[in-house]
C-alpha cells in the first residue's frame, strides 16, 4: 500500500476542518502547484469566505485561477479586490504585481 500524498494529507486536513482558513490555504496551494486550476480556486475562494484577514496573496492567486479556467471577468474583479487587499495590509509590491496581472488582461 502506497503512502498518502502531500495533497491527500492536505484534502484530509481540509475534511477534518472545514474552517480551518490555514489548511483551505495550504491545500490550495497545493492544487494550484499541480496545475488545478478549478480545485485551487474552489479552496482559494472557500479560504476567503472564512474572512482570514490579509488576503492580497490568495487573491492574487485566484485571478490566475479564474484566468486559466478563461473567466476573464471573475480574475478582473479578484485581481482588483486583490490590490485593495494589498495596498490596505501595506504590501505594495504585491499590489504591483497584481496590477501587472490586471493590465495584462487587457492586452
């Protein structure tokens, strides 16, 4: 019998603890690092509903997501709640980056 992988382990935690905003976020970028498009975002966007405060990152994240899966209208909006988020938390180079993100959709 094979070992659980680290995204097995990362689901299992999720399952545990629904509300847990560290393991949603762990566990998203996990699936975002596989290349799961659609599962990232369904656990980026479940970590954001659980108000975990400084969210510039996971937002970030998101738009690519959304992105990728060709929501372009979806990624327009999280990159610009992410630039808020950013620049609300101080964290002006990832509302920099971002913003790149942002000006890019419409290239």
């Amino acid at each position: 019998m094979s070992e659980p992988s680290r995204l097995d382990k990362l689901r299992e935690l999720v399952e545990r603890s629904p509300r847990d905003p560290r393991a949603r976020y762990f566990l998203a970028n996990e699936l975002f690092r596989a290349g799961e498009w659609s599962g990232a975002a369904e656990q980026l966007e479940a970590y954001l509903a659980l108000e975990a405060g400084d969210v510039g990152a996971a937002l970030k994240s998101l738009g690519l997501c959304l992105e990728r899966l060709g929501r372009v209208e979806a990624a327009r909006g999280a990159y610009e709640r992410g630039i808020e988020a950013a620049l609300r938390h101080h964290h002006d180079g990832l509302a920099a980056e971002i913003r790149f993100l942002l000006e890019a959709l419409d290239d």
